[in-house]
C-alpha cells in the first residue's frame, strides 16, 4: 500500500511551483522510481505529491545557438541514452545513465529525479559534476542558476528551497568542446545494483603531445556527496601522459577520497578500487582522443 495522502498533478513549471507554495510539505514526483519506494517503506508515509510527469516543457534535450546542450530534467533515462545530441557531444552521459537500474527502471525514472534525490550512488551525477554543469531552477521569482558543484549541502540533501522546481541540467559548450569521458561503475551485479563505486572522468587531451590539457574526476560513494577529486587533477594537469602519471593518479586518489565502510564494500576495498578506475577511465579518455583525431573529429 502506498500511504499518500494527497495527489496534484501540474501542467506547467509555474502550476508545479504555485502547488508547491501552496503545500510546503508536499514531496515533487515525476517517474516515482525513488519516491514511491520511499513512502511504501514508510519512511515518506503519509505524503502529498505534486507531480511534474505531465510538464512537457521539462522534457527533451536542446543545443542553443551558443552550443550549450539543455537537458530538460523530466527526460527519462532511455531517451537520454538514444539521444542524437547526447551521442554526438557528450555520449559518457548517456553510457552513464544507461547502467540506472534496468529497462523498465529507465523508461520511467528521469535525469532530474537522479540528481534531486541526492543519493551519493546516482548514477547520472558524477558525469553531470565532471562537465560542470550548471542547474536551473525555477521558483515564484522566476529561477535561478546553480553550478552543480554547490547543489548538495549533505547526505542526501540538496539546496532546493520550498516552492522550487529543478527544470534543466545546462552543460555549457565549453566545459565539453573538445573533451572525451569515460564512467565506470563498480557493483555487485551488473544490473540492478547501485554502485558501491563509481567514477567519471573527463578529460582534454593534445593527441600531437600527449599532453593532458586538462582533467576532471569525479567519485560517487567516496564522500558523503559526489566529490570532485580537484587536488588530483590539479596535479596532473599539464603533464605527458605516461606510466608515471598513472601511478601518481592512483596513489593521489587513494589519498583524496573519503569513502566509508558499509555492507556493501569496506573502507580499505573502496580506497583500493578507486585509483585502479580512476585510471582505466583516463586511460579510456586517452583512447577515446585518438580515435577521434584519426578520423579527423571536430571539437563540436
């Protein structure tokens, strides 16, 4: 049973924030892949929803006329995967959200649900961190734009105030022009399983050289929040990419990293994981490099 004591369903971004001033405690629900769980295990018993599932002008990817790609937050997984823009420019993201739960779970479970519901294991999210993506929220002023990196305040809590609707996930184009990615998750299983670690890494790298112009890394289930390994990549960026540097991103990630023990995996095999995907991702990024300069790739 699914104890939920009232159901409003909104047509629009400013009808869904309107409800949701009006009710405070009211929960947003859009797949119900997190939140209906949640209530029929009683841990949200009792909860009014306003749903967003019906907002068409939340669904959908776009790249403006400046390059930046749009990703509407009520874009289910599925169609984030077989998206033409997504698998042109930023194909790690759809590579990412394509390891969410299975089938059914990606059909209905969206991009912005992913991100909101604040769980360090969300697939989409160290991806969305990696590019530095930007938020866009709307409310009764009319919204607001917050970077990702400032979005989760704590384990499971995020900075989303009362009366506020995340719309779309903006991934301007020059945090992606040019670079390639990689995600990897480790699990359990190799479907239907949250990760235990996870990893995305991102990176822009002069396949003349072989330098690493510049590096991003980001771990789920190492912190309490999706953490960005930025003294890592402060360390290897500029460099050749050798056998030293790999060494060195490993050792560095182990160092950097705040993962816990849980039933899942122990402190000490999370830790000793992470380096080793850390740099299989890069490592991937660097292949990734050079298979689009032999074919003569742009930088979008």
């Amino acid at each position: 049973m699914y104890d939920i004591e009232k159901y409003y369903n909104a047509k629009t971004v400013s009808e869904a924030v309107l409800l949701l001033k009006e009710h405070p405690d009211a929960r947003i629900i859009s797949g119900g892949s997190d939140v209906l769980i949640k209530i029929r295990e009683g841990r949200m018993a009792g909860t009014s929803l306003v749903s967003i599932r019906d907002v068409e002008e939340i669904k959908g990817i776009a790249r403006n006329e400046d390059g930046d790609i749009l990703i509407g937050a009520g874009t289910v997984f599925s169609h984030i995967t077989a998206d033409p823009i997504i698998q042109k420019y930023i194909p790690v993201l759809g590579e990412a959200v394509d390891q969410v739960g299975g089938p059914q779970i990606r059909n209905i479970g969206t991009i912005g649900g992913n991100i909101c519901n604040g769980a360090v294991s969300a697939d989409s999210v160290p991806t969305v961190f990696s590019y530095n993506s930007l938020l866009h929220i709307a409310n009764e002023d009319g919204g607001r734009i917050a970077p990702v990196r400032e979005f989760y305040l704590g384990p499971g809590r995020v900075d989303l105030h009362p009366g506020e609707v995340l719309t779309h996930v903006i991934i301007p184009k020059k945090e992606y022009a040019g670079y390639h990615g990689h995600y990897i998750k480790y699990s359990m299983r190799n479907a239907m399983d949250i990760a235990t670690l996870s990893c995305s890494v991102v990176s822009k790298i002069d396949t003349k050289t072989n330098i690493l112009e510049d590096v991003r890394i980001t771990f789920g289930v190492a912190a309490p929040v999706p953490y960005r390994c930025v003294e890592t990549e402060e360390k290897l960026k500029g460099r050749i990419l050798d056998e030293s540097l790999y060494q060195e991103l490993e050792e560095s990630i182990r160092g950097e990293i705040h993962p816990r023990d849980s039933w899942r995996a122990s402190r000490d095999f999370r830790l000793q994981i992470g380096g080793e995907i850390a740099k299989r991702a890069l490592l991937r990024t660097a292949e990734l490099a050079r298979i689009d300069n032999g074919m003569g790739g742009e930088e979008a």
